[in-house]
C-alpha cells in the first residue's frame, strides 16, 4: 500500500480573525466557533484514510483542530517543533501587515529583528521536520499544521521556489494529501533550495 502524508492547516484561530500573527508556542491561540466549524466540516474529506499516526505542533491551534479531526480515534499522536509557526521576533502579537511590510523589503536570509527567524532558517527547519515525518514507521500520517508549512512543501512539490512558488495561501481546515514519492520530491527541491 502506498504511504500518504495527509497535511491540514488549522481552522480559524482569534488572531486570524484579528489579523495578528503568532510565532510563539507559549501564548495561547485557540479556534474561533468558526474554526471549530471549519475542522468538524473537514472531518467527511478524511473519511477515506485509515490514519496509523497523528502530528500536530506545539501550538494550541493545531492540538485543537487535530482532537476534531480524530474525533476519539485511538491514533498514536506525536508533536513536531520542527514545523511549528514561524518565529516572529518583535511581530510577535502585532498585524499581520506590519510584518509583511517588513518582509518584503528584506531578503530571505534576514531575520526578523528580537531573535525571529528568518525564512530560509524557518525552511531549514521544515526540511528536518518533513524528514522525519518520512522516517516514521507510518503509512497514512495525518499532520495539523500551518499556512506556511504547508505552502512551503507544497510549492516544493510543484516543482516551484519553496519561499515564492505559485500557493500564496493555505486556507483555514484546507487538505493537501502527497504520497511519498511527491515527498521525496518536494524535499529534494527544498534541499536544491537551500543548496545542498
């Protein structure tokens, strides 16, 4: 049976709706009534897998969206700090706009001022993380994350710039399931990325 790598961003959070970012797994962050909404309408896509190990991260938006999305199953669950948000350094709480503006006068490389970092750190990052996930004794893993995650690795396997591919935006509850050959491929293209 082919591995499949089943990857759900979170449903709505109170930042999203406040348009405030967080990179800080210490500061709690849960799901709107909307996001609640959002994960339990996600449940009937997922219908199809027989998840045989659940992720999340550390962050009490994607912990929460993946109790919905088990609904009770007896799934062994594992959390990766490997893909949690981004560290935003001073952006931490502040609109999401102001780091963007900050973000597109700076190159990859550099890091949000306050110990944030930067994107091809944060891709780093990932890399190990969706490594690991490749070597986990599973064969229909279920992963909760976040927007960039996933639109790193999925820009990743569309052949494109991980940083600036083609998916600008992973929407709230939205499902993206590779096998593992797309995996592999997505995670070469991140390593030509970073250039190694």
């Amino acid at each position: 049976m082919a591995r499949t790598f089943t990857l759900v961003r979170h449903g709505q959070s109170t930042y999203n709706v406040q348009g405030l970012v967080n990179g800080d797994p210490s500061v709690p962050v849960y799901l709107t009534d909307l996001g609640v909404e959002q994960a339990t309408a996600a449940c009937g896509a997922l219908d199809e897998f027989d998840f045989d190990l659940a992720i999340h991260t550390r962050f009490s938006r994607t912990r929460q969206t993946l109790g919905i999305l088990l609904g009770g199953s007896e799934v062994p669950i594992e959390v990766y700090p490997e893909l949690d948000d981004v560290h935003l350094g001073i952006f931490e709480g502040r609109p999401v706009a102001e780091y963007r503006e900050w973000r597109y006068s700076h190159t990859p490389t550099d890091p949000p001022p306050g110990e944030g970092e930067s994107r091809v750190d944060v891709l780093y990052r990932y890399l190990r993380g969706f490594e690991r996930m490749l070597d986990e004794d599973a064969s229909c893993v279920l992963a909760v994350l976040h927007d960039v995650t996933i639109r790193f690795l999925a820009n990743a396997v569309m052949g494109a710039d991980p940083l600036d591919g083609p998916v600008k935006d992973v929407q709230n509850a939205e499902i993206y399931t590779f096998d593992e050959t797309q995996m592999h491929h997505g995670l070469a293209i991140i390593r030509d990325r970073l250039g190694y």
